[in-house]
C-alpha cells in the first residue's frame, strides 16, 4: 500500500512537470514565432517592391530566429532530461548573451533597449536562463504604451549574488494583476495568445 501510495505520488509529479514543461515550450516560442511572421511578413513586401537586398536582409533575420527556435528546442528538451545535475552547467558570457537576445527581439521604432551595468561571465544551465531574460524583456517591450520608450536591463553586483533587473517607462502591472503574474498557467484580463 505505501508502495503504491509513492508511485502515485511520483505519477503525479511527473505529470505536472510535463504539463509544466509543455506549457514552457508553448509560452517560450510564441515570441520568435512572432518574429518569423514579422520578417517573413516585411520580406514579402520587399519582394514585392522589388527589393532584392532588403528582402535578403529580412530572410537574413527569418533563418536566424528559426535557429533560435532550434536551439530553445534543443536546450529545453536537454534540460528536462537531465534536470538539474551538474553536468549541464556551462559557462554563460551574460552581457553577451543579453546583447543577443536585445538584438533578436522585435520592436517598434521608438522603442530601445539599452543594457548597463558590469555583466560577468556564470556557470549556470544556459537554456532556463536564456528563456527567462527574453521573455522579461519581449514583455517589456510588447507591452510598452509609448511610441517611444526605453527597456533598461540592468546587472550589479550585490556580493553573494548578481542581481539582474529588467525596466521600462511603461505603463506597468496593473495592481490587481501583480500577483497573478507569477503564478504558472496565469494570464492577465484581456489577454489573447499573442499578448502573454
């Protein structure tokens, strides 16, 4: 009976981490998916107009966000299965990593993202880390109010730790939705599919 009372608890367990895993795949690919209708939308219309360089340009950009994809794939599924040991730490060049995910995210004109701040290179599983610094920072963006706007990520040292911070002038979290927010499975009122 114990025995059995165990194997249901780890079922369990296992089920949530799967539905968990699931919805991280779906969320986390929204945002490049995005960004291939965008490019591959904006190549279209230079083909259109005849032009060939910035139609090249834009396809340029579609090839690079579905080897992102790829990789977000790869480093996802790698790091469900083997879960937290230590043989998928690897080193991580922050600033680096952030400048890639600043320039790959796409946003109106008026809106920049500027990085500040002493970024080190970390031991740490890249792909989590990854996934959550794009999805602060597309939100950022994606949700910014203004036709022009600043999205500062920051990073210091507060000794034992590295503190990273992702602001912007926008219009903020409404009050009643802050604790929503860090809830797994939540969305905010009037959310769709593309605004999460």
């Amino acid at each position: 009976s114990r025995i059995i009372s165990k194997a249901n608890e780890e079922l369990t367990r296992a089920n949530q981490d799967l539905q968990e895993f699931a919805y991280v795949i779906s969320h986390d690919l929204r945002a490049p998916l995005r960004a291939l209708r965008y490019f591959a939308s904006d190549a279209a219309e230079a083909v259109a107009q005849e032009n060939a360089a910035q139609a090249a340009r834009h396809l340029e950009r579609v090839r690079d966000q579905a080897k992102r994809m790829a990789a977000m794939l790869t480093g996802l599924l790698e790091y469900s299965s083997v879960g937290r040991r230590t043989d998928a730490l690897e080193n991580v060049d922050l600033n680096a990593l952030v400048a890639e995910i600043a320039q790959s995210i796409e946003r109106p004109g008026g809106v920049r993202i500027r990085i500040e701040g002493a970024w080190p290179s970390i031991r740490t599983v890249a792909q989590p880390l990854d996934i959550i610094l794009r999805n602060l920072i597309d939100n950022a963006v994606k949700h910014h109010d203004l036709e022009n706007g600043t999205v500062t990520v920051s990073c210091r040292d507060d000794g034992e730790f590295w503190g990273i911070v992702v602001a912007d002038d926008g219009p903020g979290i409404q009050t009643e939705w802050q604790r929503a927010i860090f809830e797994p499975f939540s969305r905010g009122a009037g959310g769709d599919e593309e605004a999460e």
